[in-house]
C-alpha cells in the first residue's frame, strides 16, 4: 500500500510540472521560436514522433487544399478571429477577437460581421461563447482585469447568458464560476451546460502544489427561464478529477454525447479532456452510471474539442510527441468506438511556427470551423478562422 501511494505520489509531481510548461508559460517566452533557448530553459523537452513537423517554410494559408478556405474576416484594432461556435441553423458563426475579448458574429452567406457585446457589460471579457439550441449564447467572462494579474483572470470567469436576439439585450449572470472552456447540449430542445470550477491558476507560484492537492470538477444544469430571464436548474456535479485517476491534475468539460440507451434523457455522456492523464486525454463520463471511459490511450497530447453531431467521432487537437510542453498542435478525428484510432484531418504544423486549433463541427455535420494558430501567444488562442468541408 506504501509503494503504491508514493508511486501515485511520484506520478502526481511529474504530472504538476507538466501543468506548470503548458500553463504556466508567459505569452512572452511562448512567443521565443529559439528551440535551444526554450530547449535549456526546461520550457521543452521530449522526444517527436512527427518527422514531418516545421520542416516547410511559408504559411499554411498559402498552401490550402480545395476542401479548406480562409474566412475574410477583417477585426478592428488588430483584433483576431478565433474560438468560432456554430448557430443552431448552422448559418452563422460566433467568436472572438482576442483571448480576453468581444463576442463576434459571422454571417456565412453575406460575410457581414457585428459585434455582440462593445456596449455590453462584458466589453473585451469574454473567455468563451457557446450557442444554446434555442438560440441564446452562454458564456465564460469575466467584467474586470486585475491589474495586480491579469493573467490570472483566464481562471477567475463567471457564467452568462446572452439572449436573442444577440447584441439587443443585457448579458444576464448566472451565478457560478466558471474555469476554463464550457459546454453546451446539441440535442434538440436541451438547454444543459456543462462548466469547470478548480482552485487550481497555473500563474501562481505554488501551482505545483495546487496541482497536487487543488480542486477539479465539472458541474452540469440546465438553463431554464423564469419570467423570460435564465437561471441554472438541476445544478450536481458530473465529474471529479480523482474520478479519472488519484494523479489527475485537472479536467475540462467538452461536449454531450447521445447515446442509445432508450431514456428519455439525450445527454447521455459528457465529452472532456483530462489533462496529462497519460499525456492528456480525451474521455467520456456516462451522465446516468458515472462509468469513465478512456477514448484515446496514447502518451501523445490530446485534447477533446467539437465532437460531431450524431456522435460517432470527436475532432482532438494533437501533439505526436511525448513532451513536457506541447507544441504545435494539429486537428485529428477520433471515432468514439473505443478503437484509439485516428484520422490526421490538418497537416498545419508541417509549417515552421503553425498549427491548427479550437475544431468545431456544424450542426448538419458537413464542416468543420478551426483556428490557425501562429506560434507565440496564449494558449487556445486563434490567428484566423478557416472552413473545411468534411463531405469532400
């Protein structure tokens, strides 16, 4: 018993200082392309199994392949398009301008774009967007920057809900905290989120032991409305960390997933992704049995994202490396049948300082919006949107 818990003990150590290279890194040393100056800083290490990566100079952009086109999205102040979510008709898109910024709106057919919430009490806050299925957005923001760190913000959000029609109407708070990504239902009527909370900021200097011994959960509720204004109900608590592993430094909820068990309930299993649990994994929670499932049983980086409507597959952002510091990251589609295969679906990280990130795919299941990621920057953070027709 001894051995077995200082070997979890071990393992946990390893697995906080892995979060302390990913998480922790400044925007500005993220942005140092000098692979032996990160090299002999510890801020990257390991062994790549990608022969391929950073060996062709030039943009991605440049070289598309016929099924991928850019969005001609022009942003004011330098703002950049990223963290794209689909509407429910699948004709428009919302984003962001910036890691902490404004909540954007595309329109596929006319290409007109409008910002959401300039006037709104979540001017430039905004962390993450999600449509409901009725149409409304939910949201992870925050209403004010510390000035003592303003990094630290990323962890310190709050729930909202943006109703329609979008950018008429005050955001409305709802009450919980929210850290990091958050989910939101695709079934038909359900208006269930999925949120993190954690006591866990990898900006602090003590993050090795909040890693170890901090707190990581995601919670789930529906959004109902009383008298037209939106509140959480049947607010529990989905998933622990330690209920993937005692050395779990933390999870983040992804998407829902139906499955054919014959209840009335379409949420039947939560999509997340458990960071650095044997390098970082996507995985599944049965919403009814509380069952865990391992979807992805490699040591490489995988990090859940859009998970296709019907729920055969979900788009994973990938890293071929064993690694204290993922790098470039590119798209992958992982069938959830439980066979751990995948399917390479962007081949951005070939070029020097690229990758491809944040993959959601459209309600009908025929495309795919994702990130270009430029090297340097915060992490999840986009350089453009780009769509793939995933029927070609």
């Amino acid at each position: 018993m001894r051995i077995r818990h200082l070997t979890t003990l071990a393992g946990s150590v390893v697995l906080a200082c892995l979060l302390v290279q990913v998480h922790a890194l400044p925007v500005k040393a993220a942005a140092d392309t000098n692979t032996s100056s990160v090299m002999a800083t510890g801020q990257l290490s390991g062994v790549d199994f990608d022969p391929n990566k950073g060996t062709l100079d030039g943009s991605p952009v440049d070289h598309l392949p016929d099924h991928i086109r850019l969005l001609d999205i022009q942003l004011p102040n330098g703002g950049a398009p990223q963290r794209a979510d689909w509407s429910p008709d699948g004709k428009r898109l919302v984003f962001l301008d910036a890691p902490f910024g404004d909540l954007w709106e595309y329109d596929l057919a006319t290409g007109a774009s409008r910002n959401l919430t300039e006037t709104s009490v979540l001017h430039k806050g905004v962390l993450r967007a999600h449509h409901l299925t009725n149409g409304d957005v939910a949201l992870c923001a925050v209403t004010e920057r510390s000035a003592d760190d303003p990094e630290g913000d990323r962890f310190r959000g709050e729930l909202w809900v943006l109703q329609r029609p979008l950018g008429t109407r005050a955001p409305v708070r709802l009450g919980e905290s929210c850290w990091e990504g958050i989910a939101v239902s695709k079934q038909p009527g359900s208006t269930r989120i999925a949120w993190n909370q954690s006591t866990i900021d990898f900006t602090k200097p003590d993050v090795i032991i909040q890693a170890l011994v901090g707190k990581s959960k995601i919670l789930t509720g529906r959004i109902v409305y009383r008298n037209g204004r939106p509140e959480i109900a049947d607010r529990r608590v989905a998933l622990d960390k330690r209920d993937v592993s005692l050395d779990t430094p933390a999870v983040e909820a992804q998407d829902f997933r139906s499955l054919p068990d014959g209840d009335a309930d379409s949420d039947d299993e939560l999509i997340f992704s458990a960071y650095f649990h044997k390098g970082g994994q996507a995985m599944g929670v049965n919403l009814d049995t509380g069952a865990v499932t391992d979807y992805a049983s490699s040591l490489f980086y995988e990090e859940a994202e859009g998970i296709d409507p019907s729920g055969r597959y979900l788009m994973v952002e990938r890293d071929l490396a064993i690694t204290l510091f993922p790098g470039q990251v590119d798209i992958w589609r992982l069938p959830l049948d439980g066979s751990g295969t995948f399917e390479r679906m962007t081949t951005f990280d070939y070029y020097k300082g690229f990758g491809a990130n944040n993959p959601v795919v459209s309600p009908d299941g025929t495309h795919m919006a994702f990130g270009l990621k430029v090297e340097g920057g915060a992490e999840g953070e986009g350089n453009g949107i780009l769509l793939m027709d995933l029927s070609r």
